[in-house]
C-alpha cells in the first residue's frame, strides 16, 4: 500500500514535469533545427544536427540586439522606479493610520481590474499634447505606473511584518524616521524588496498591448512588439520566430530561477495573506 | 507616534498618489466618457455624445454575436480557474513533504508562472499547428487520429485549444500560493487527526481545506479577475476566430480598437468588463463572508 502510494506520487510528478517542460522543449528544438528541418516530415523530436541558423537569420534579418536592448532599458528602469516609489509608499501606508488607508488600498486594488485598452487612448492622448509618443522614456513611465498598485500592496504587506518597536528604539536614540526606514527597515526587508523588483521585471519584460501603441518605429520597438510584427512580416516563418521567442523567454525564466524564493514569499505573505 | 511624522509619511506616499490618479484614474475618467462618445481615431473630429449608443452597436453586433462572446468569456474564465486550481492544489499537495530536489524540481515546473502570455500563445500555436504542429504527429503517432485536426482553425477546437494553453500557464500560480499556505497548516493539527484515525482524505477535507480557506478565496477571487482580463494568450493564438468562437469580450476590446478603431464602442465593453468583475468581487467576497479583503 505505502509502495503504491509513493510509486502514484512518483508518477504523478512525473506527469506534471513533462507536461511543464514540452512547450519549452518543443520550442527551443524548433529553434535548433534550421529552416529545412522545421518543415520536414516525419516530424523530428530530436533535430539530427543542432544548427544555429536560425538565430543567425534572426539577428540578420531583424534587428533584435536594438529590440533586446529596449526591452532591456525599459524593464529594468521601471522595475527600479516602481520600486523607489513603492519602497515609502508601503511603508507609509504600513505605519501611518491615516483614515482612508483602507481607501487607499481599495484604489489600490480597483486598477487591477482595469483592461489596459481602457486607458490606452487617454493616455495616449496625454503623451501625444507634451510630444512623449514613441520614446522609451515614455514606455519606462507607463510601466512604472502600471507596476506601483500591486508593488505598493506588496511593499506594505512586507512592512507590516517588521515590528514596529525596531524603529521605535531607533527614533527614541534620536534616529530621524527616514534614517530608521532606511538603517533598520529596508535592510530587514531586502529579500521581499528584491520579489517586488522581480515581479516588475518580469511582468514589464512581457508587457505587449502598452508598448504597441506607443512605439511605432523600429527603432524602438520591444520584444514583444517585434515578435507581434513577425506575425505578419513577409519573409518571417517559424524559424526566425521560435528563434525571437527562446530569447524573448529566457530572462524572465533566469530571473525566475534566482527570485523564485522571494518572489514566492512576496507574493504569498504580502499580498495575499492566508 | 503614528502622527508625529505625518509631513514625511504625506510625502512618502504623493508619488504613489499622483502616478495612480494622474495615469490611471485620470484615463478611466475619459474611457468612461469615451464609451459614451462616438470617438473613431480615424476621424477624430467628429467627436460627440452619443448616449447609450456605443453599448447597443456591440450588443447587436452581427458578425461578432455578443452571446457567443459573453459565453465564450464565461468558458474561458470558468473552465481555466477550474483545471487551474485543481491541478495547482494538486501539484501543491506533491510538493508539501520535501524530498530530494524538490527545489529544483518545482523551478521546473514553475518556471511557466515568469513567461508571457503572449509568447506562450505563440509557443503553444506552434504545437497546436496544423500542418507542422507536434500535438498532432503525437496524436496520430498514438492513433487517436488518423487526419490533422486543425485546433486553431476549426471552431469546434479552437476555444478548447485556447482554454488549455491557459491552463498551462495557470497551474504554477496555484502551486505556488497553495503551497506557500499549506506549509502553514502546524503539523499537530494532522498528528491529532492522525490519532482518531483519520484518513489522507478526511484530512485534507477536514483540516487543510478548512485552515487554508482564505487563500483559496483571495486566489480565486485574484485570477478570476486576472483571466478575465487577459486577452494575450487568445490574441497570439487565434485573435478571437476563428468564426468569433475564440472571441472573449477582451478580444472583443481588441478587435474594435485595432480592426475598426472604434475606440468608443471599445471602451464599452471595457465599462461592461468592470461593471461584471466588480459584481462579481462584491458577490464573491459576500457569499464567501470574508469581509474585508485581506491585502
């Protein structure tokens, strides 16, 4: 009886892990193929020889080094700036009992239930009149502010968790309270710190809709973007694209790899505690 | 001491302020007006009111039937939080006792949790191909099927198809959270249990579940929200087609802004979103009693 639950166990984790990994196989396969090899039948699921065609033909025929690079700039200057931001906000909203707190966070939690093409065109509208459309500077604020609700929630969640009486020793030595926040507070919170700007990261790594709208040139395109405008690219077939799409996947899973604990921790104890 | 410092904590917490107010709550102001406006971006000249009208044109829509969309949108968010939570809390279960490279273990099966939804439609549109495609060669390989079936391209397999890409993106969520919570059900609750004899299924029905319920219900609540809203994976893998029997009212959204530009009739539908998950939240949170949502 013991054996066969253990040998089901075994089993079923198993199952789970291949079901996991398939796609990520699949594609980074496809990736390794080579033009040729993509279309041919019977299917292949171990490529005869591993050709990095593909890659070369992404990187020739796209620009993808200027789309990386963007993606790159963009993403990790709004996770810092949600972070900066949300870094005193949840603390304030963690140790201040002003009256609307709860408003707060209600308006807090209101915008993740707003479709982003509700607001798109407005905000369009508002970059458009101080001539801000297709710069990544633009993108890097957008995402900033797309980060800072859930980042603010999370933020508190890990603030509250420090007691209060740390900073109160500080401040009864004569520590001014932006020296005890940063003396004894954030060293404290470090590791949930480090899940917010993960969590950023990641989500404005992948963010498509927002950054369609607002960079239209070439030059300033993102990941996302790019990959969107291979769907319809003369010239452009799966083997470019599984090309644009391993590399568009790995660092938010290499940043995935190193965060998991934090992430896991932030999310689970800040924002939705059981 | 609370208020002692309240210049820092005003000034703390202002750029919070603006950012949210200035470029979210300034912009749903105008999508809301916008929805009752006929606002074309082709011809933005002839901006007007135009009452409910922008509402009625999408629900009497022809060629996109809005019951279709509406059910589609209810299978969608339904189905995927059901096999998402369930092999979540599943996975969860797997994970609770350690073993050797559990850690390693769950990178690998969580990994999915960090990608974006829009390369995962694109991955999984490639698996799903009909001609090239490696579910079919699996399935005939395995003589379940003896013809290609074209999952993105027939509308009897298209929503499934969409449906379980979500569910494979969905599952590390759950696993993770569901994890996070079950590690903190105290052991002793299991040992008493243990005592009087009760079995693996009397346990997790009597005392996981029960201890674990909050964060059932802010998972829940969360995603639901959260795959309503998500029209990406549906975007890369069939745009809302084909035939409209992919298309969710996010799709929907997509469609009149980027195909029609008709970003008044699009913002309707946006105000029809709200209006349904805010309902939902208020229903939810009062049947599930959970009075204040623990943030």
């Amino acid at each position: 009886m013991k054996i066969m639950t253990k040998f089901m166990k075994v089993l079923a984790l198993m199952v789970y892990l291949v079901f996991a990994l398939i796609p990520l196989y699949w594609i980074i396969i496809t990736s390794l193929k080579g033009p040729k090899e993509i279309y041919t039948f019977p299917i292949r699921y171990l490529p005869t020889s591993i050709s990095l065609q593909s890659y070369k033909r992404l990187f020739t025929f796209t620009n993808f080094t200027i789309y990386f690079r963007n993606s790159l700039i963009v993403s990790l200057s709004a996770s810092f700036g949600a972070l900066l931001i949300t870094m005193f906000s949840g603390y304030a909203i963690s140790r201040y009992g002003f009256k609307f707190k709860k408003y707060m966070l209600l308006a807090l939690f209101f915008t993740q239930m707003i479709p982003t093409f509700m607001i798109m065109v407005p905000l369009y509208t508002i970059f458009s009149k101080v001539g801000m459309i297709n710069k990544l500077t633009t993108l890097a604020i957008l995402y900033t502010n797309m980060m800072i609700p859930f980042s603010a929630i999370m933020a508190k969640g890990f603030f509250d968790r420090i007691p209060i009486s740390l900073e109160e020793a500080a401040l009864i030595d004569g520590c001014s309270r932006v020296q005890a926040l940063f003396k004894i507070v954030i060293p404290l919170t470090l590791p949930g710190l480090s899940a917010i700007f993960s969590f950023s990261f990641v989500n404005t790594w992948n963010e498509l809709f927002l950054a369609v709208m607002f960079m239209n040139s070439d030059a300033k395109m993102t990941i996302p973007v790019a990959l969107n405008s291979f769907i319809s690219k003369a010239g452009i077939g799966w083997d470019i694209m599984s090309a644009g799409l391993v590399i568009a996947l790995l660092p938010t899973m290499v940043v995935f790899a190193f965060a998991q604990r934090y992430i896991v921790a932030g999310l689970t104890k800040g924002a939705v505690k059981g | 001491m609370k208020n002692k410092n309240s210049k820092i904590f005003w000034i703390m917490i202002t750029p919070t302020f603006i950012s949210v107010i200035l470029l979210t709550y300034v912009p749903i102001l105008k999508g809301f007006i916008i929805a009752f406006q006929n606002y074309n971006l082709f011809n933005l000249s002839n901006v007007h009111f135009i009452g409910f009208k922008n509402f009625w044109a999408v629900f009497s829509d022809t060629n996109f039937n809005f019951l279709r969309i509406l059910l589609n949108t209810f299978l969608w968010v339904v189905i995927s939080l059901f096999f998402q939570f369930i092999l979540g809390f599943g996975l969860a279960l797997l994970l609770k006792k350690p073993f050797k490279g559990r850690g390693v273990y769950s990178g690998l099966v969580f990994y999915p949790w960090a990608l974006s939804g829009f390369a995962i439609g694109l991955v999984w549109a490639w698996m799903f191909n009909g001609q090239f495609g490696m579910i079919n060669d699996i399935l005939k390989r395995i003589g379940l099927i003896h013809r290609n079936i074209g999952f993105l391209s027939d509308p009897k397999y298209a929503l499934i198809s969409v449906i379980t890409t979500n569910i494979w993106y969905g599952i590390p969520f759950f696993a993770i959270m569901l994890l996070a919570a079950l590690q903190s059900v105290p052991t002793e609750l299991y040992e008493a249990a243990e005592i009087d004899g009760a079995g693996s299924f009397r346990k997790l029905f009597s005392i996981t579940i029960p201890y674990i319920k909050p964060t059932i219900i802010n998972t829940t609540l969360l995603r639901a929200i959260w795959i309503m809203n998500f029209p990406e994976i549906i975007y890369a893998m069939t745009s809302g087609g084909p035939a409209n029997s992919t298309n969710i009212l996010a799709t929907q959204m997509i469609n009149k802004i980027y195909n029609f530009y008709d970003y008044g009739q699009g913002s309707a539908i946006g105000l029809v979103i709200m209006a349904i998950l805010l309902t939902y939240a208020i229903i939810y949170l009062k049947v599930t009693s959970l009075k204040e949502l623990e943030l």
